[in-house]
C-alpha cells in the first residue's frame, strides 16, 4: 500500500468515527424525536423560536441553565434541558 492510499484510508476512517460521547445535536434530536416530544419538526426550529443560537452541546452549556429549562418546558414534553437530553441520548442509543 502506498503513502497515498494509506492516508485516504486513514483519512476514511477519521471521517466514519464518530465520538460517542458527542453526538451532533442534529441527529440526536432528528425529525422523529422533535415531532413525538414538540410540536416542531426540528431542533432547528426549536431552538430558533426561544431566540437561541445553538449549533452544537457547548453552545447549550453557554445558555444560562433557567432560560434554557424554561423554553423547553414551555415548548416540548419536558420539564427541563437534562430530562430532554437524556431521553434523546437513550432513543438513540436504542435504535
């Protein structure tokens, strides 16, 4: 094997892995769980109607913890961001 295709192999390779403890919030909150727990049909746009600017969890950690509970008890299912997150985290684990 060549220089070349070992680093595309490995560059492959980086791109599959994905970090476990890390997973984009997008697929973490898709379609199917936003519509079951909310009355919208993406992270996106619930996170647009609390005026929130949030791309990934660290944005989350940066909100002030009370704002952040507060949208989403009004606006989903859940009384607050950990039950939310963690129901998320077990349906995805689970499929």
């Amino acid at each position: 094997m060549s220089f070349d295709d070992l680093l595309v192999e490995l560059q492959g390779q980086r791109t599959v892995q994905e970090d476990p403890n890390n997973v984009p919030l997008e697929k973490l909150f898709n379609e199917s769980f936003m519509s079951k727990h909310s009355g919208f049909n993406s992270f996106g746009a619930f996170v647009e109607k609390g005026n929130f600017q949030i791309q990934t969890q660290e944005d989350v950690h940066n909100i002030p913890d009370e704002l952040f509970d507060r949208h989403v008890a009004r606006e989903t299912d859940f009384s607050d961001w950990k039950s939310m997150l963690e129901t998320a985290n077990k349906e995805y684990e689970g499929s």
